[in-house]
C-alpha cells in the first residue's frame, strides 16, 4: 500500500496528466508538479521541483547534470527516481511540521563560560555538569580528539602569554 501523499500523487498522475505528450521523464516531473499545485498539493509540488532542479543542476553543485534534451539512462533513471521518491517522502514527515520550542531556562542561573569550559563541560565524567567549570576546577573528562586539541592549543596559548 502506498503511502498517502505517494497515493495522491499516483491518483493526480492518473487522472489529470497525460505523461504520453511530454518530450521525457523530467518534463513530466515538471507537469505533475505544476499539477499538483493546481490542485493545492503545494508541498508535493515543491518537493517535485526541487528534485527536479536537482536533476538539472551541474555536478559540481550537487546535481545529476540531467539535460531533457538528452535521453536518460537506467542509471540516470534511477537517480531520478531516487531523488524524487527521496524528497516526496521528506514533504510529508511530520516532524518537519513541528515547531520547534526554545529549551527551558535552567532554575539556576549559569554564570557566562568561555568556549574551552564549554567544551570541557561537556566531556565532563562526573555529574556536576549542571554547575560547569571555571578556571582553577580539577575535572576528569573523556578524551577524544576535539578535548585533546582544546587542551594543546590552551596550553601553546598559557606558554606564549606568560
């Protein structure tokens, strides 16, 4: 079974578009978007586009390079297929309709951190990341390289200062 915005659009190409008069299969892409819009189906429409625009565009831009002069092959067929079935399902996930709520205030106020106690936050191991850590703090982190390179450049930056 398809899913409902696939459905739609299966009955929408059904009904209302004749892909037989267009020159080829990005041609058509742009007919069931205009469609589609017509019909009020605006984010399947925009989807469509995109993919579309995708095709067109060069490689060097993150496109196919597709030209609808030009016949597809089965290779570019498929990333034609992919790209549009890719962004039709994108259009109708519903976490992109939610809107995004700003975190909650902690109850106690944090005093500014610098952006090395930030990153030394948190790596912390122990659990008092809700105080943070200030100069002079003797703190027991995990190391990866992100800390291992924030604790060489301060320690060239210490060398050099003093």
């Amino acid at each position: 079974m398809l899913p409902a915005t696939a459905r739609t659009v299966f009955l929408v190409l059904i009904t209302l578009v004749d892909i037989s008069e267009t020159s080829g299969p990005l041609s058509a892409i742009q007919t069931l978007a205009d469609v589609l819009s017509t019909v009020g189906k605006i984010s399947a429409s925009e989807a469509l586009t995109h993919a579309l625009h995708l095709c067109k565009e060069d490689v060097e831009l993150s496109g196919l390079s597709l030209s609808p002069d030009r016949p597809l092959s089965d290779s570019d067929r498929e990333q034609v297929c992919f790209l549009v079935d890719a962004w039709l399902r994108a259009s109708t996930y519903s976490q992109a309709q939610t809107i995004l709520t700003p975190p909650e205030t902690p109850e106690t106020p944090h005093r500014p951190m610098t952006l090395s106690e930030k990153i030394f936050t948190h790596h912390l191991l122990s659990d008092n990341e809700s105080v943070g850590v200030k100069a002079g703090d003797v703190i027991r982190v995990s190391v990866d390289w992100i800390i291992a390179s924030e604790l060489s450049w301060m320690v060239t930056n210490h060398l050099t200062s003093s």
